[in-house]
C-alpha cells in the first residue's frame, strides 16, 4: 500500500475511501492548466484588458444577481475523482480517474452547444502492463490534441507512459515512453509547443526532475535540474514564457518556496517569497491572467488556506490579495480564469465530508474584490472535479460528493456538473468602448444558453448587455423558485437595418437574467416565456460597453402551445389534462404546459389564467413593473450613482 501519496489535507474523506477500497488515494488538485489562452474560445463580452475601473460600480449591488448556473445531465459512464479535463475550443474532454472501486479508462466529450455527451473511443492505446486505467495523471490540450500522460494506475503503480487524442479524427496515439520515471500527482503545463511535466511521487519516493515533449518531434526533453525540493501537489502554471511552481508536499513537510523554468533559456530560478503571513501549503490552484500568476487555497494536514498571492513574473513580485468576500478557505477546488476574474468553485474546506462544499467567489483582479457566485442552481458539493473555462462559462464535471444517511456521510462519485456563466457588469460597464475587437460576437456554435444567434455574420462593433427582469402573471413574486424558466429574448434593430439576435436565458427566482454581446444599437426588445405571451419595449437604446436595465413586467400567461397567442387550441389542450398532474419540463404529453401556474397540476386556476387572456396575441406592451428595484428603465453607464437597487 503506498505511503508516499497520500494526501495530507482529506483525513477523514480518505478514511472513508479506504472503507470503501482497499487502496488509499491521495487528494489532489485536477489539472493545473485550466487558464491556457489556447483554452479560450466562444463568446465574450469584452475585449480583454479591461481597463482599471475607476469611480462608481454601476449596477454593483445587483452584480451577484447576473450569474447563473446550468445544470449538466449525468454522463452514461461512471461517476469519478482524479479525472482530467481539457477544453478544445468546442468540447469539454474528461477522461480517466477512479470511482473508489475503479481505475477508469473512459472518457466523455461534452458539447455545450448541445448539452449532450459522446463517449472517447476505447480502448485508448496505452496498453501492455501496466493497463490504460489510471487516475492523477495529468491532461494538458495542445489545440489539436489531449495529451494524457502519467498516474497511477490499476497495478497501484506509477507510469510514465501516456497517449494524445484527437477529437476531430476520434483517434487516440501514444506517446514514447518519457525519459524520466512514471509518477502521479505531477504538474503539467501546455507551453504552445511542449507539455512540461515536473514533480509528483511514486509509490515511495517524491520527485524534482521533469522533462518536455513536443508533439511536433514526437520527442521528450529532459529538464535541467530543479532548485526545488522534491514534491507533489505543487501549483503550477505556464505564463507564456515561464513555468511558475510554488508549493507541495513531501510526505513530511509542506512548502512555501517556488522557483519559475524558462524554456528558451533552459534555466530554473527560485521565485522570491510570497506576501506575509505566508503558509506552507500543498493544492494551491494557479491561475494565469496575462500578466499576474495567482495562486490561492490549499492546505496542510490541518488548516486549508486562502491567498498565496499575486506573482508578476515581469518584475518578480508578489503583490497580496484582498481575503474580503474570498470563499471559504478550501482545497481540491477548481479554478479557471475567463479573462476577467478568477473563479472558484466547490472543494474541501475541512478533514470531514462534512467540509465539501458547493459553493464560490469570483476574483477580479482589476479590482482586487471577491464577488459570491450565486447558489442558484449549483451543481451539488464536490471535491476532486474539474473545471474548464469555455470562453463564456465554466464547466464543472465529476468528483466526489456527499451522501448522508441515518447512519453517517459516504463519498459518492459524480458524473454530472454545471454550466456557470459570469456576467460582469462591471467589466461591461468600465471597459472603454472597444474600437477594434478582436472578438467576433457570435460563435458558430453557440451554447445553449449563448445569448445571441446571428442571422449574418457580424462585424467587429461594440458590445452592450441588458440586465432584465421578469413577472410571471399566476406565479408568486419573487424570491420562487417558479420564476426559474427559460426565456426567450428577441432584439430586433428599431432603426437601422440589421440581424435580428434572439437570446435564451434562464431566469433566476428572482426573475432575473441577462444576455450580452449583444452590438450596439437601438432594438425593439421582445420577452417571452413557454407558456406566455411575450412583451414587448420598443426604440430600447443599447449603448456600447453598457449594461440597460429594464423590467419587462408580469408576462400575461395561458399560451399553452407557444404559438405566442391565446385561444381555443390553448383551451383544448387544458382540456384534455384537466385534473392531471403534470409536468411542462419533463412531460412530452400534449397540455402538459398548460399548467401555467406551476403548481404541477392543471385545474382550475390554470384555467382562469387562461381565460383572462383569452383571445390575446402577443407581443403585447409591457404590464405592470413591481419591482420598483428594476423599474429604472434606460441605460447605465459608469458614472451613475449606485444605489439605484439598494
Ligand atoms: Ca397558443
Ligand atoms: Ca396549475
């Protein structure tokens, strides 16, 4: 049974894995590479390199309310930890890990734009003794290919043996066995034209040696030397020129040292000490943001940790971070970076299941402020996911969760996730108007709940955002859950020609939601819901780099086919599910959406809703505005005094 990697910050959880497994499986963070620029790509609000806000935060109290989360499905294949993902620009790849009773050699491709799985191929070709099946390994994506390399595998041994996928052929290849020795719970960075590998722990010994290996060669190189010490769990993070590592664990002793790799010199250089009260830590996830490394969480056997810090590596420097509104000190969290802000989410906070948790915080470093992400519809809590940064969301995957009982908490393990999608007003609202962007504002592939689908192909214009609210008319106000629906958003250009954009987001319960990317300009703005008719706001200015705030009112209700009109068909289908229960998301029997009010059940309410519209056709003019919160209608631009939605 191996001693030297197990982890020092899950006591309790590894306790209970080892009543469910005769192995102990160490804890480790996934992938460091989730922050590549390679990794971006879909939609984006901005151009990048915003600029420093200054004066007020337009819209600074309703930030928190703009965030949402989409649920992802389970996967057909098992639930798991140690897993790794990659984002190839159009796909989330997961792949391998281990289910406390399995060393798992699947894989699953998911596709936002769909919302939809497909299985990898297996098996992959890493075959012989030991066997394909591993988990700690690392997975970095090249922008063509997934290499997987190292981890343990289902021999409980180490390997230095991996394969490269591409998602385009479906095809797996493997890789030449690398010149140093198999290990887990390595760092691995993607460098543009290498994957770095450095560090981690066999069986019995932990490591500092590390080597390279381009896939334009199909070679490894070795590394020089490192200054660093032998570990594992370090956090590592590529900056465009550098390999940064900081942190890790021996078996005896965390560290609190780094030392930064540089390719096109071939040297190591130890890294100066982060900013006090500096602690020793393994897990710490590493971000890279463009300019700044920054490092938070972690943890040693007792204590999980909030900030390293900021690590420029220009000037080798660390600056501090702010703690205020930080999540919960954690590890075996994820953390991606979108352009704009660091987010975290999920992780441990302490030795007992009781600890995982399933919430967050977004960083801006623009700012140094910590924003709450909303719970609204989080995946459940978890440790030992996944976290990939799309370009306009976040994908959560797998890991292991809590089940309790009467009789106590077990770890299970996940296969499902969530979707959760910033939207940052600030950002928006102080980004200097961009002139020139680089970012193309509609995607050929769309997510589902990617605000805008162009019927021609957009030129390079500024950007606007509209944060919106909705009533539904026979549904309790909010905070209800039954507020949370999808809506359907339609901006048709008022006075100049051009595409009309539609836009699915889901409301909040507070019926609150957003679309953005959305070019400057002036939109008649339609709002619809399933089972409504849809209103309509006319001449709505859109400014660039701005977010326009309007309430959309109590959205009339009895529209059981969606046709966007009320009448006898509507009737006919109450009718036939009179006095049933039903369910519009999940039923597929006709009339099962005419349960307008949400109650599960079509009865007499219902029908009273819909006879109070009865003969309507939308759109129609906006009804009533009771939130005197959003009644503000217009657009907000930076200047104008917070406090509007106090
Ligand atoms: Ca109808
Ligand atoms: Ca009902």
């Amino acid at each position: 049974m191996r001693r030297a990697r197990r982890h020092p910050t899950l006591t309790l959880a590894i306790t209970v894995l080892v009543l469910m497994s005769t192995t102990i499986h160490p804890v480790a963070a996934q992938t460091p590479t989730p922050s590549h620029s390679g990794l971006r790509s879909g939609i984006q609000l901005s151009s990048n390199g915003a600029s420093a806000p200054t004066g007020t935060q337009p819209l600074g109290l309703r930030r928190s309310l703009l965030d949402s989360w989409q649920s992802i499905n389970q996967a057909s294949v098992q639930g798991r930890q140690y897993h790794t993902a990659v984002w190839t620009g159009a796909e989330a790849i997961m792949w391998g890990g281990h289910d406390s009773f399995n060393y798992l050699d699947t894989g699953i491709r998911y596709s936002p734009s769909t919302n939809t799985y497909t299985n990898l191929p297996q098996p992959s070709p890493i075959t012989g003794s030991p066997p394909t099946a591993r988990q700690q390994h690392t997975a970095v994506w090249t922008d063509t290919e997934m290499i997987i390399w190292g981890g343990e595998t289902a021999n409980i041994d180490v390997v230095n043996n991996g394969a490269a996928f591409n998602p385009v052929s479906g095809t797996w290849r493997p890789l030449p066995n690398a010149p140093i020795g198999g290990r887990a719970l390595h760092a691995a960075v993607w460098t543009g034209s290498s994957m770095i590998v450095w560090g981690g722990a066999t069986e019995t010994s932990f490591l500092n040696d590390g080597a390279s290996y381009s896939p334009a060669t199909n070679t490894w190189t070795l590394l020089p030397p490192a200054p660093l010490s032998p570990r594992q769990e370090a956090s590592a993070a590529w900056t465009g020129h550098e390999l940064v590592i900081w942190g890790g664990w021996n078996g005896n002793s965390f560290f609190a040292d780094g030392a930064r790799y540089i390719p096109s010199t071939n040297s190591w250089s130890m890294l100066p000490a982060p900013p006090a009260p500096v602690f020793a830590r393994s897990s710490a996830t590493a971000v890279w943001t463009g300019n700044e490394v920054i490092i938070w969480g972690g943890g040693n056997g007792a204590s999980r940790f909030g900030p390293v810090g900021r690590y420029n590596p220009t000037g080798n420097t660390w600056s501090p971070m702010s703690t205020v509104g930080q999540p919960t000190p954690r590890a075996v969290h994820a953390a991606v970076y979108t352009d704009q802000e660091m987010l975290i989410w999920g992780g441990s906070t302490g030795p007992s299941i009781g600890g995982l948790v399933g919430d967050g915080a977004r960083y801006a470093p623009a700012t140094d402020s910590w924003t709450a992400m909303t719970l609204n519809g989080a995946p459940s809590v978890r440790q030992l996911h996944t976290g990939v940064w799309s370009g306009s969301e976040m994908i959560v995957w797998g890991g292991s969760g809590s089940s309790c009982t009467i009789f106590g908490c077990d770890l299970i393990y996940l296969r499902d996730g969530g979707r959760y999608r910033p939207v940052d007003s600030l950002a928006l609202t102080l980004t200097a108007a961009p002139t020139s962007s680089a970012t193309p504002t509609v995607t050929p592939t769309p997510t589902a709940t990617s605000l805008l689908t162009a019927t021609t192909t957009p030129t390079p214009i500024a950007m606007s955002s509209l944060a919106g609210a909705v009533l539904l008319q026979g549904r309790p106000d909010p905070p209800n859950p039954a507020l949370l629906v999808k809506l359907s958003v339609r901006f048709s250009p008022s006075v100049a020609p051009g595409p009309i954009l539609t836009a699915e987001p889901f409301a909040d319960a507070s019926g609150h939601f957003s679309a953005f990317g959305i070019p400057a300009g002036v939109y008649d703005i339609e709002v619809k819901h399933q089972n409504s008719i849809s209103v309509k706001a006319n001449a709505v200015s859109m400014l660039p780099a701005a977010v326009t705030v309007m309430h959309f009112g109590r959205l009339p209700t009895g529209d059981a086919n969606g046709d966007n009109l009320v009448d006898i068909v509507d009737f006919s289908l109450l009718r036939s599910v009179f006095g049933a229960s039903t369910d519009c998301a999940t039923s597929t029997t006709p009339g099962a959406c005419a349960d307008f009010d949400a109650t599960a059940m079509v009865d007499i309410v219902d029908f009273s809703l819909l006879r109070s519209n009865f003969g309507r056709v939308g759109p129609v003019p906006i009804e009533g505005v009771p939130d005197p919160c959003l009644s503000a209608f217009g657009t907000v631009a930076p200047g104008i005094p917070t406090g509007i939605c106090g």
